[in-house]
C-alpha cells in the first residue's frame, strides 16, 4: 500500500511541477546582410525609368542676367544653387556608375570563352548593354519609351544627366559644350556597340574578342563623359 502511494505522489509531483514556458512571439530570421561592396553594387543597378523621369524634375533653368549679377562678390542665389548642384552630384553621378557595372558585368562574361549555353549568355549581354545604354539607342527603346520620346519627353537618361549638370551655365560656355560633345561621342559609342552585339557570333573566338574590345571602349567613353559632368557641377 505504501508503494502504491510512493508512486501516487511522484506521479502527483511530476504533474505538479511548473514548467517555465518562453510566450514571447519568435523571433522573425532576418535575411544575411551583403557586404559593403556587394551592396552598393546591388543598388547601383536599381537606377530605374522612375529615377530618370525624375531627373528631368529637378532641373533648374539658368538664371538670367540681372541674376547673376546677384552672384558677383556676394554669396547670392546663384552661389546657393551651385551648392545645391553639388549636393546632388551623387545622385547625378548615379546612372553613370550603374551602367559602368552594367558594362563591366558584360566583358567579364565576354572574356569567360567556357560558356556551357553560349545563346543564352548572349542574351545576357545583350541586356546588360541594353541597360547600360539608359534609353539613348532609339533602336533599343521599347514602345512606350518610344512613344514618349515621340511625344517630346526626354527619354535618355545620360541627355537628362547634362541638361541638369549644366543648366547653371551659359549655353556657349565651354564647360557646357564640352559636356555635350561627350554625350555625342558617348551615344555613338553605345549605338555602335548595339549593333555589334545584335551581329556578332559570340562562339567565334575573334569576334568575342572584337565584341570585348568595343564594351571596353565604351566604358571608357563613359569614363570621359563622367568626368565633364563632374565639370559642369565643379566637384
């Protein structure tokens, strides 16, 4: 009877503990953070259309005459909007490091010749160079980016670049010019380049090379360029 009871109030005691519960909700697994350098590559190919179209809002037109004499040995108006340029020189500069990538991500593909899919890796170069080109080969452009430039909206991002780099400078002012010649030399460039890849037979050896040779080229137009933006905003 004694062990009947033993074992009735170890099963008793057994039941009677109170056992810590943690009722805090989980904890949400928040995704690995990319390094430094992967993230700001990963968000310089988010420069989007909507990025572009916003460029053409925050252009200011130049100021007139009577203004720039405000200008002149005092800190006037003119003084606080180059400020105000300089600030936004990053995000001017933005589109301009994005299709960099874009470029360099389609020589290291041309210059890996161990492609197992050598169709579909030129599909992939294709559209890095199509991105990289920010809708200025009108050949390239979709149907509704070529409808608005049809309408007279601006469409090419890097036109949109130097129309707000520059829009504080004189329209023969040297710095100006030359930025424009740039985008001229630069968009050739890219039209070149359009062509070639939508021609080349990326399986032959020599044209892979030739292809590779033109995107090099190009990054470095855009090089050029880059710099006469960062002309026209003095940084």
């Amino acid at each position: 009877m004694q062990g009947t009871e033993a074992r009735l109030l170890s099963s008793f005691s057994l039941f009677s503990l109170k056992i810590p519960v943690d009722t805090s909700p989980p904890k949400r697994r928040l995704p690995p953070q990319l390094p430094c350098k992967d993230k700001n590559l990963e968000q310089s190919f988010r420069f989007s259309r909507r990025d572009a179209a916003f460029l053409s809002l925050i252009s200011i037109s130049p100021l007139s005459k009577s203004d720039s004499a405000l200008a002149f040995g005092i800190s006037g108006p003119k003084d606080w909007l180059k400020g105000q340029k300089k600030k936004a020189s990053k995000f001017l500069l933005a589109p301009i490091d994005a299709s960099r990538n874009s470029l360099q991500a389609a020589y290291i593909l041309l210059m890996d010749s161990n492609s197992a899919k050598p169709d579909d890796e030129l599909g992939e170069i294709q559209r890095l160079l199509k991105s990289a080109a920010r809708d200025c080969v009108p050949e390239e452009r979709n149907s509704f980016v070529s409808f608005q430039a049809k309408t007279g909206v601006e469409v090419c991002t890097f036109r949109l670049v130097v129309k707000n780099a520059s829009s504080l400078l004189d329209d023969k002012n040297p710095v100006k010019l030359e930025a424009e010649a740039m985008l001229d030399d630069l968009i050739r460039s890219f039209t070149s380049l359009t062509v070639l890849a939508n021609e080349v037979n990326i399986q032959v050896a020599s044209s892979r090379q030739k292809l590779a040779g033109a995107v090099k080229d190009t990054i470095s137009s855009l090089g050029t360029f880059e710099q006469g933006i960062k002309d026209c905003l003095e940084v």
